[in-house]
C-alpha cells in the first residue's frame, strides 16, 4: 500500500485496486507508543464500511494493546483480544 500523506499520529494510504469479487477483510494501524483505541479519525474511515479494523499500540512497553471491532457499515461491535496478547516482559 502506498502512502500518501503521514505524520505522526496521521496516515493517509493509497489502497489497491481491488477485483470485482474481492474485497477489505482487516485493516490493521498503529498508534505506536499511544496506547490503542479507535481515534476520532478511525472512526469516521471505518463507519461505512464492512471489515475487521484493529489497531495496536503501546509498542515502546513489555505490554502492547490492541483493540479490534466488526465494523458492518454502519455500526461498529467490538471484539474482546487484549487477553489474548502475549506479555512481552
Ligand atoms: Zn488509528
């Protein structure tokens, strides 16, 4: 994916084409040292679309965070994972 514009708490990526019968199955970001949560911004990219979006953070600790939801164009139902991130210390 090409990146279009970024900084550091901004991405703005070029997606690929995409086949008729293909389609997004998880969109997956960063936060990086900020711990993860949907931003304002995710929101507004994930709400009309049907995926799995999660995002990452606290990567600079022993303890990264996660979050992860269904979004089904419209409504967002988030998904329990931060159990089932590894301790890293
Ligand atoms: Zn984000």
């Amino acid at each position: 994916m090409r990146s279009i514009a970024a900084g550091p708490a901004h991405l703005e990526a070029q997606r690929p084409d995409l086949e008729e019968y293909e389609s997004f199955a998880v969109n997956l970001h960063s936060h990086a040292r900020i711990p993860a949560h949907f931003s304002t911004e995710d929101n507004i990219d994930d709400r009309n679309e049907v995926k799995i979006s999660g995002v990452i953070g606290s990567l600079h600790t022993n303890q990264p965070t996660a979050v992860f939801r269904i979004c089904t164009g419209g409504k967002f139902i988030n998904l329990d994972v931060q159990n089932l991130l590894p301790s890293l210390g």
